[in-house]
C-alpha cells in the first residue's frame, strides 16, 4: 500500500550514498576503521568511555547482558510494554524475563515500585526501556539496582540521545546502554545496534564474543598487527559491517538536526490535540518532552474498539499508524500472568507517523483525519 503519510519516511541522503559508496571502493567491507571510528564519536555523544557496534539493537541486548553476567536461571526485570527483543534476549541468555507492569497511562515506562515487588533470590537484573523515546525513572531504577545489588542495562532502542532527569544522555550512567539503529529509528543504517559502558571488563566481553569470542579480529590481521587469534569462549557473529558503519556515520552527523525536527513535530501534535476529546497523550511533563527523542507519537484513545476504529479509518485515508502489544498478550509470555496497566494501555495505544522529513503539511494531514473521525 502507498501511504499518504506513512509511519516513517526514510530519507537518505546523497552524502549517505557517497559514503557507502566510498566504502565499496575501498574494497574493505567487513568491521574496520569506519566501525571503529562509529564507535569513537557515538561513545562521545553519550558520554562514555566505550561504545561497541554490533549487527542490531537486539545483538545488543544479548551480549550485554551475557557481559553483564546473566546466565540460566537468572532473573531479569523486563516492562511488559516493550518490544520483545529484550525478554527474548533474556531467555537467550538462558535467563528468566520477569515482566513488570506500566507506571500508568501518563507514563506507560516501567513502574520501579511494581519492579521492586517482583524482586527474589534470583534476580541479578534490571533491563528498563526508554518507551517511544521517553526516559524512564532511571533514578529509582538505579536506587532498587543498588539496594539489591542488580545490574541495569538499559533497553535505550527508541531513546538515541534521550536525557533523564538529571539532563544525563540515557545509555550513560548504568551497566550498560543499548541502542538499535534498524530503518525506523531515528538513526537508522538498516539493521544495527551499539553497546555503551564506562566498564572497561565489559567493553572487552562484549567486543569478544560480537566476534565468535576471538582474540584478535579480521582488520587486526589484514593489517599485519597479529598472525592467528585464540577462542576464549562460545561467542557470535554479531559485527557490524563497514557499509552499515559508513552510513551510520554519514547520518551521525545530522542526528541533533533530526531530533530537533522531531521535537519541533511532536510539539506541533501535543499542541493540536490539546483538548481533543477522546484522546490522551501521554507525558504532559514538558520537561520531560523536551529531554525525549520522539521516536513516534503516541496517543491513548478511549478503549479497545475505538482504537481499532480510528486506525482502520486513518488507513483509509492513507496514514499509517501502529501500536505495540504488552508482552502478556503474545502466546509465547502469556504464562506470565497479567499487567493489567501495561495492557489496557496496549488496548488504547495509537503511534501516529513521526519523522525528520515530516512538518506542518503531515501533522495538518493527520490531525484533520482524527478530529474528523472522532467529531
């Protein structure tokens, strides 16, 4: 189907062509110095000592938490309203997701006191996400880690470049820091990811086995600083490749200008449903807003059959929209029981089409159709 207005646009650059392409000249496409050099200014952003690129924000999330110690039998605490890609990587681990409720409908991130209720023997850690670009409670995570000697490693996949509360960049302060860089976020190589620490232990666990745990990898060889290398562990194939690290590059450089734009978006959408009946937008902190990185829009309607409703119609007029299921509600989690505020928001929950090369024509667009469809 063509969009009018499609969840995301993805505009690539003639720079971003040139890069790739300058890459493919070189003749050297698997992780070297454009990786290396990715990995050098993204860590700076962020505010940390060591940043590792791998194949995709989930990769990211196994290998840190295989870093961060997690094994079988070991419990982590997941919010039930996230993507997948972080309880799956809990159980590839070996380890058990323990999935915790929503804080509510103005703030759908996980409820640290739910979390802090889930705590047992056996739990080793804490994977908070940063929900639609919006930092979590990162202080009372931190303050339950601390209090029970759990690890954090954040799910910052729809965040890049978000602050918390403190004005820190998210990904900065806690075990580790997980980011996605797949084609719908605000950056996006295709398929992606990095890994951010201040811990030099696990810096080097995750640089070893994103590269089947080996002890020196192939750009190391072709440029004669080692002859063979040793296995250290079971580890992955999880690199990243020099076009994907080329490209992230390229649009690295333009990742705060886009943010801005997403801003400027978003603020455009909370000023125009301000009042609009029948539809709540969720983090009215301003604050708050302003600290996010808006990876889409989100708004809660009144119930199930009327958020299913509003979506069919707006697809009729050719906007895309989506929404995100809380993990309890797919068959493989269903054992988990319910989180029944994680789910009546999943039940309300719309994304509308959030983009850098979106403006005034596309939010004009799909607040017209909404207020139609709800008059």
């Amino acid at each position: 189907m063509s969009w009018t207005v499609p969840l995301t646009d993805v505009v690539v650059a003639e720079e971003d062509v040139e890069a790739v392409l300058a890459c493919y000249r070189d003749g050297w496409l698997t992780m070297g110095p454009r990786t290396q050099e990715l990995e050098r200014r993204f860590a700076e952003l962020v505010g940390v000592q060591h940043a590792v690129a791998v194949s995709s924000g989930t990769a990211a999330l196994h290998l840190a938490l295989l870093a961060a110690g997690i094994g079988p039998g070991d419990e982590v605490l997941v919010p039930a309203l996230t993507f997948v890609a972080g309880a799956a990587a809990v159980r590839a681990c070996g380890g058990v997701p323990v999935l915790v409720d929503s804080v509510g409908p103005h703030d759908p991130n996980l409820d640290p006191q739910d979390a802090a209720a889930r705590v047992t023997a056996r739990t080793r850690a804490i994977l908070p996400t940063h929900f639609m670009g919006y930092a979590c409670d990162l202080a009372a995570v931190r303050a339950l880690a601390d209090e029970h000697g759990l690890r954090v490693v954040e799910d910052c996949a729809q965040a890049v470049l978000a602050r918390d509360a403190d004005g820190a960049r998210v990904g900065s302060r806690s075990d580790a820091g997980c980011f996605s860089f797949f084609s719908k976020k605000q950056l996006c190589v295709g398929e992606g990811g990095m890994v951010t620490t201040d811990d030099e232990t696990l810096a080097a666990k995750v640089r070893s086995l994103r590269s089947h745990a080996m002890t020196s990898v192939t750009w190391d060889r072709h440029r004669g600083h080692a002859e063979s290398y040793d296995i250290l562990d079971v580890g992955f194939n999880y690199r990243l490749d020099e076009p994907r690290a080329a490209l992230g590059l390229s649009r690295l450089g333009r990742l705060e200008a886009d943010l801005d734009r997403r801003r400027a978006m978003t603020q455009a959408y909370r000023q125009a449903l301000a009042g609009l009946d029948g539809v709540l937008v969720p983090w009215d902190d301003d604050a708050l807003v302003e600290r996010a990185t808006h990876f889409c829009f989100a708004v809660l309607l009144e119930d199930l059959a009327t958020r299913d409703r509003v979506r069919e119609e707006l697809a009729a007029r050719g906007i895309q929209t989506t929404w995100y299921p809380a993990l309890t509600m797919f068959s493989g989690y269903a054992d988990a029981g319910s989180r029944p505020r994680a789910e009546a928001i999943a039940a309300r929950h719309t994304a509308l089409p959030l983009s850098s090369s979106f403006g005034a024509r596309e939010v004009d667009l799909v607040i017209g159709a909404l207020r139609e469809i709800l008059a």
